[in-house]
C-alpha cells in the first residue's frame, strides 16, 4: 500500500520522463486527414508528401546523400494551391484597403465570387498598421490519436517564381484534441506588388511533431465518422468567442472519444 501511494505521489514525474509508459503499438505515427466540406471538393487536391529530388551526381559527398537533409525532406508534407488569383490592393486615405481582382474578366474566379473564398481582416485586427492581413479558409482537418503538433509553414523548400509580396502567417497547435480546417493567412508587407497565386503551386507545407520525434509520420486518408464530427462541432467557431482558444484544451481532451482517427477504405 505504501508503494502504491509512493508511485501516485511520483506519477506526473514519471509521465513527463516517459518512465513506465507503454510502447507504442507501431513505429510509425499515423496523421489522417480529410475535406471538411464536400462542396467544390475537387478543388482541393490530396496534400502531398516533399517530392525527393532526383540525384544528378554519383558523388557519395553530395548533398542529394546527405541524410539529415533527406530526414528533414521526409517529414515535410505539401498542399498545392486551389486557386489561380492575381490580387492587388485598393488604397485610399482614411478608408479601409480593399481587394482587387487583377485579371478582370480574364480571371479564372469571378469578381462576384471573389468575396467568399478570400477575405481582407480589418485594419484593427491587422499585427501591422501598414500591412493588411488576408485570408482563404481551406476545408482541409489533420487530426491523430496520439500526441500530434501541425506547423503550418510557408513552401520555403520550393524556389518561387513569383515570390510573394509578403509573408505567410504559420501556426501550430494540437491535432489530437484540436481537429480544425486550417486557413491560409497571409500578411502583405510590399503593397506596391500583386499577390499571384497559380493552382497546383505549392502553397504550404506542414510538418509534425509526436512525442518520439525519431518515429516518422504517415499520411492516411480518414473517414468523416459521426464521432469526429460530434467532436469538430465542439471546436467550431469558438475563436469567435473566446480569447484565447487554446485555454480550451483541458476541456477538448476530458470529451475527447477513445478514437477519432478511422482509414477511409472506399476511395
């Protein structure tokens, strides 16, 4: 009995040092995702892993051999860009910046509809006085069912052809309590240059962190099942309602189902 209550009293220093815990049922970390949203679908390709380049030298020094350039590569993940946009901005003094559609009728999105798939944040709301702050909502949700971090990073290991006029805006939070659509925020620094985005273009990357960070990820394609939208619904809206979501987490992890990750098979 004394035992016992000895290893109660030291339980949250063995849990932080990883002391008695189980294995892992498999090396590998499985991150499933998914579209939130069936409409428009197609639209949104299957994010993709880092494409390995193909060596041009035999040179057993060259860096296309180099293994923690190849480890790094490996657990970078790709999501290709939906649209084809060439925005600018509309500037006047003492009223709100607003989007232009640079293409006119030549632009693959109509200007009418342009409104609801991109939206300027007002000034108040920006990091920056002079750096207006946009965003394009994703349908895309990464969730797990063990201890997962999503960073959300630009495509810095892509050379750019039309480098952006400014900087996306990353992020990084809890997958396995947190399954949420990710949204592509972007802070114009340069105001004078239009933001060209090109469809299939590589648009972010992610990269995730487990417990283990020797063990690698899988991506897998996951089901949309009652209990993960139960569970999503609870994660729904409430930035607009809280100040700080991430204080939510207790909360999100005591109402989280035993599972939420299950394959999709008939694909």
């Amino acid at each position: 009995m004394a035992f016992d209550a000895l290893r109660q009293r030291v339980r949250p220093l063995l849990d932080r040092l990883g002391v008695d815990k189980p294995a892992p049922s498999s090396r590998i970390v499985e991150i499933g995702w998914l579209l939130k949203d069936e409409a428009g679908a197609f639209l949104w390709d299957d994010p993709k892993p880092f494409p390995r380049a193909v060596p041009t030298s035999e040179h057993a020094k060259s860096a296309a051999y180099c293994p923690a350039i190849l480890d790094y590569e490996a657990r970078l993940i790709d999501v290709p860009c939906p649209y084809d946009l060439r925005l600018g901005l509309k500037l006047k003094a003492g009223e709100e910046p607003a989007l232009v559609n640079l293409d006119g009728d030549r632009a693959a999105v109509r200007s009418n509809h342009m409104g609801r798939i991109v939206k300027l944040m007002a000034r108040k709301e920006w990091r920056h006085p002079e750096r207006p702050v946009l965003q394009i909502p994703t349908p895309y949700v990464f969730l797990a069912d063990e201890p997962v971090w999503l960073n959300q990073m630009p495509p810095y290991a892509h050379f750019q052809m039309r480098p952006w006029p400014g900087l996306l805006m990353g992020g990084r939070f809890p997958i396995h309590i947190w399954p949420r659509p990710l949204m592509w925020a972007f802070e114009w620094h340069n105001l004078a240059k239009p933001l060209e985005l090109r469809r299939g273009d590589p648009w972010f990357s992610l990269r995730f962190e487990t417990m283990d960070p020797s063990r690698p990820t899988r991506l897998v394609e996951a089901e949309a099942t009652p209990e993960l939208k139960s569970y999503m619904a609870g994660v729904s809206g409430v930035t607009n309602m809280v100040k700080r979501t991430f204080s939510l987490f207790p909360i999100a992890e005591k109402r989280r189902p035993a599972r939420l990750l299950q394959k999709r098979t008939n694909r």
